[in-house]
C-alpha cells in the first residue's frame, strides 16, 4: 500500500496522529461531554422537581434525567470537534514543508525509487521542486 516507504518517517507522524487523537478523545470527554451531562441532568431533575416537567408514574424523573444526560453528552463531544479540527490543521501546517498538502504525495514523504515504480507515479510530477 501507498502507507509505507522505506525512506519516510510517516511512522513518526502517525504517533503525532495518534497522539492527537488521544488528547481530543480525553479533552472533550473532561472538559465538554461530562460538564455537558452532568448540568443538563441537574436542570432536567430540578425542572422534575418543581413540576415543569411531568414525571413518569412508574420509574419517576430517571427517564427524562438519563435522555437529558446522554444528550448533553452528545452535544458535548460535538462541540469539540472544532477544537480537534484546529489541532489537526495546526499540525498539517507543520507538516507542509514535508511533503504534505495540495500537489503532493501525501503517503511517500520522499518519493522513493521503490515508491515510483510500485505505484506507476509519473517521472514529471516526482522530479518537480517541493515549492511549499
């Protein structure tokens, strides 16, 4: 597959990746999905409580407070997801004069014999300057 080179250091910014995606998986959790649930279960109890919101004669408030709490955890982990998308572009900028980006082989950071050959790139387009 176009995954691997044996002259590139994609193995290196798959860890970066994977990194990145851990640190978006624990920060929305912490920081957006769980703050999220756990207000949304608060007010849809208190709206229970002072009658705002008819209670379920046979399991009481518990339905209305777990479809608010999942709920607020939905609309918490989306919420993130801009702070993600900016962490991923930052880190494509980095990666821009490596050969990422528009006009390159995103797969082969340096464009090897092996590469060219295995996957038929044209000598014209693997000959051009990087001018990123």
């Amino acid at each position: 597959s176009l995954l691997f080179c044996p002259k590139s250091k994609l193995h290196i910014h798959r860890s970066e990746i994977s990194k990145i995606i851990r640190e978006c998986q624990e920060e929305s959790f912490w920081k957006r999905a769980l703050p999220f649930s756990l207000v949304s279960m608060l007010v849809t109890q208190g709206l229970v409580h002072h009658g705002y919101l008819a209670a379920n004669p046979r399991f009481g408030s518990l339905p209305k407070v777990a479809l608010a709490g999942i709920l607020g955890f939905g609309l918490g982990k989306a919420s993130y997801i801009g702070v993600c998308q900016s962490k991923f572009h930052s880190f494509e900028g980095q990666l821009r004069g490596a050969g990422f980006g528009p006009g390159h082989n995103r797969h082969c950071l340096l464009t090897c014999e092996e590469c060219k050959t295995k996957h038929g790139l044209s000598q014209e387009r693997s000959s051009q300057p990087s001018t990123s």
